[in-house]
C-alpha cells in the first residue's frame, strides 16, 4: 500500500503559477525557517505521518500550492507555533506569521470572514478553564472529588456553541470526546459499584447519542477515532481490577490491555450496536482491527483483518489497505522472524550491533525517560539481571529520549546496571518504527540465532523469569 502525500508544490513566487489553491507564507521578522504541513493519518498511531515540509530562506518569498479541491484541514506548523489551517482548493491565502505575538501569531488574508478571528477569542476564552483543568487533574485521576468533569463539559458547551457550522468544528468534536471518555473513565478511577457504574453508563450513551457522538463527522474527528471511546467503556467494567486479583500485584493499564485483550475487546465491540452511520462503522472496526494486530492473539487478529477487509474494501478501500499494510508490518515482527539489526551508541560513544550479541538471547527494551511504566519495570529488572547467566543472555536499553542529555542523565540516577545505547528520537526512532512500536515500554527477546522469540509480551514485573528458565537462558 502506497500512503499518498497529499500534493503541495513548491514555488518561487517569480515563477508562473500552477493551478490550484496558492498560498503565500511571509514571516515577520524575515529569517530562515521551516515551514511543516501536516494532514491527518487514516490511523494516528499506527498510519505513517503525511506531511510536507520546506526550509525556506531569508529574503526568499515562497507559495505553495494546493492542488487538491477537496476542502479539508491541515496543521500549520512552524518553529514559532501552529495553527489549524482550512484549504477550500481554490482561495488565494496570504499567510504572514507574527513572530513576536505569540498570542495572535497568524494573520491571514483571504480565509473566510471572522474565522481567525473566532479562533484567537476561543483560545483566549478558555485558557482560565485549561488553567483550572490542569488543576483539578490530579485528583481527578485519584478518584477524589473534583470539577474536571464539569470543566470539561463547560469547554464543549461552549465551544458547540461557538463553532458549529465552521471549518473549525472539529475542536467541539474534541471536546465532546473527551468529556464523554472522562465520564467513563471516572468509573474507574472512583472505584464505583456496579450499580452506580450503570447508571453512568447508560448517561453517557444517552449523552453520546444526543449529540451524534456515533456519526462519521463525530467520529473523523476524534484524534483517536473511537479508540479512546472504547477503551473507556471496556475498562468501566473493572477488567483491570480481575487481573490484578489473579497476579496479585499492581498491573499497570498498558499490561492489563494485553493480559485482559480478549475480556476487553468483548466490551469495546458493544459500542458498534449505536454507531450511526455506515463510514463510522467501518471506521469504529477497523479502528478495533488495528488494535486487535497491535495488541491481540496475531492468528485471531488475521482473521478479523480478512473479514473487515472483505466487508469494506469495495466502500472504504482506504481503511481496507490500511488494514491489509499494518497486517504485514506486524506478521514481520512475529516469534520466528529476524530481529532488526541496529547500530546505536552507548554512553561511552562506542557503536554496539545486534549482530554482536550473537550466540546469546538479547533482551531488548524500548524506554525514555518521561515513561513512567518503562521507569517503574527497572526494579524488578534489576532483580532478574542479578540472576542472569550473561554468557547466555544480555539485556541492552535502547533510550528514545529527544535530548541525550536527559538520556545520560537518568541512566547515571538509576544506576542501571545492563547495556544502554541512546537510539533518540521518540516515537520517530527508525528501529522503534521497524518493530511497529505503539508505545513504550515495548520489548523484544531475540534468540542466539538472531530471530524474535517473544514480541512485547514479557515484562520482568510479570513473567520474563518464567519464560527465560524455560527457554534455557537463565
């Protein structure tokens, strides 16, 4: 599956014009820069990024063109800020970025009338509510008593109010998700009764439905599509709660959606009984098709890619291939495949390949410093490394810190005592993307023969030692 880039074409303004949608960017005060525009991915995590990017120079003026008609929003990014920016395929824009009004930092001529404007007073108008939000969070996620639920639901009263009907709607959509998700997830962080968990429920449905939370339109616009939705329905039945019952120990809600994947996804799948329209619908499934390869059992996963595939294609081939891609990237990384080779440096600046480990299993952990899941398995790592046999088996980090010196820093705190190599780059780690990763911490066992024999689903906080005694390296 090719991913289309959406078509932009670079030109000098001296230059005869193309047909199309012309924009014009100039920056004040003039000096080299980079412009970034961002269109949204048919799946935020697992979809690649389609943006298109140019350095532009001082004293240079420089158009794009849009060749696309379809109207449609893009993000504006430079490095002062960004914008959300409505394309209708065919008004000349005058883009000029405001460098030193951080605040208002976009003027543009040519943009439909009041649009900007709305946007900078909306942006105004809620920062003492974000301010508050940010406030109240902390307790909220405790399960105490709070505001953050009315705040949320005042930010997207408000913002229905004022952006319906505009280019802009797509932040009340937003707003109506994460109120929505929030209620649910206030189940769960308040250890409710069943009960009570009901009784909310069946509001929130009501609520979602009264607003045509379920639609297409709704559901394009969440960033997440319906996963965040879903997920939050899943876990109000206190699905986590089960498993730690059964390990007897704290699991952190990213071990809990492998360990509890088939119990939860039973619950996600109740949400497809009110989605409104046929393109949510496929969207909602395949959105549950992508978790399932991320997250579930890859023989059960394969099945429900073909289904979806042969229900949609002909109406939504877009998702179809989408579907059918993410399925070979993840089929790659399964038990008996070869592990990705690297090259990354460790703390002393010395190269170290995979390809030096060989003979010995490699246990290789994904982490960054700002991870508080991948910061919280190091103890219990430490008390297996202890245990190792290191003839017969290495663990070696791999850091996705941006900055190496945040990277450097904590590995000297913690005291790490296995391999650290400093990969950089977050999510955007090229070794990191070739293992599907979705999030971190992600770990891989690689065998002496350099194939996978796990794919992240072994923690040492769980059943690693378990599984490296019966596989004879430990």
């Amino acid at each position: 599956m090719k991913y289309l880039i959406p078509v932009f074409l670079l030109v000098l303004t001296s230059c005869n014009i193309p047909n199309g949608q012309v924009i014009r960017f100039t920056f004040e005060p003039d000096q080299p820069t980079e412009i970034i525009l961002e269109s949204k991915p048919v799946h935020y995590k697992y979809a690649p990024k389609i943006t298109e990017s140019v350095s532009i120079k001082k004293d240079e003026p420089i158009s794009y063109v849009n060749q696309s008609q379809v109207p449609r929003l893009v993000t504006l990014k430079t490095s002062d800020g960004e914008l959300p920016l409505y394309l209708d395929g065919k008004s000349r824009l005058s883009v000029t970025i405001l460098r030193a009004n951080p605040d208002s930092m976009f003027v543009i001529e040519g943009y439909p009338a009041g649009l900007l404007e709305t946007y900078y007073d909306l942006k105004r108008s809620e920062k003492p509510l974000l301010a508050a939000l940010n406030r109240d969070k902390p307790a909220f996620l405790k399960g105490e008593p709070s505001a953050y639920l009315r705040i949320l639901d005042d930010i997207q009263s408000n913002r229905k109010a004022v952006l319906s009907g505009t280019p802009y709607e797509f932040l009340y959509w937003q707003a109506l998700g994460d109120w929505l998700v929030a209620r649910l997830d206030w189940i769960f962080r308040a250890s409710l009764n069943q009960k009570e968990a009901e009784t909310i429920r069946k509001a929130v449905i009501q609520s979602a439905q009264n607003a045509h939370f379920f639609s297409r339109k709704s559901l394009e616009n969440q960033v997440a599509g319906s996963r965040n939705f879903t997920n939050a329905w899943a876990h109000s039945f206190g699905i986590a709660d089960s498993v730690r019952r059964i390990f007897g120990k704290e699991t952190s809600i990213y071990d809990v959606n492998r360990l509890a994947y088939e119990a939860l996804n039973k619950r996600r799948i109740e949400i497809l009984q009110f989605i409104e329209d046929d393109k949510a619908q496929a969207l909602t499934e395949m959105y549950l098709v992508a978790e399932r390869l991320g997250e579930g059992n890859f023989k059960d996963a394969e099945k429900s890619m073909i289904r979806f595939v042969q229900k949609w294609m002909d109406s939504y081939p877009d998702y179809s291939n989408f579907v059918i891609n993410f399925h070979k990237q993840i089929k790659r990384v399964q038990p008996g495949q070869a592990a990705f080779d690297f090259a990354f440096p460790n703390e002393k600046g010395d190269t170290l390949k995979l390809s030096h480990f060989k003979g010995k299993y490699v246990f290789l952990d994904f982490w960054a410093s700002w991870c508080s899941p991948c910061l919280e398995e190091f103890p219990h790592m430490k008390t297996l490394y202890k245990k190792l046999d290191h003839s017969k088996i290495e663990f070696i980090g791999i850091g996705l810190d941006a900055e190496k010196d945040v990277w450097n820093g904590t590995i000297s705190r913690l005291d790490l005592p296995w391999i650290q190599l400093y990969g950089g780059k977050e999510f955007e780690n090229s070794l990191f993307k070739q293992y599907r990763g979705g999030g971190i911490p992600l770990v891989v066992l690689i065998d002496p023969n350099g194939k996978i024999a796990r794919f992240d689903d072994v923690k040492a906080s769980l059943n690693l030692e378990k599984v490296l005694k019966e596989s004879g390296a430990l």
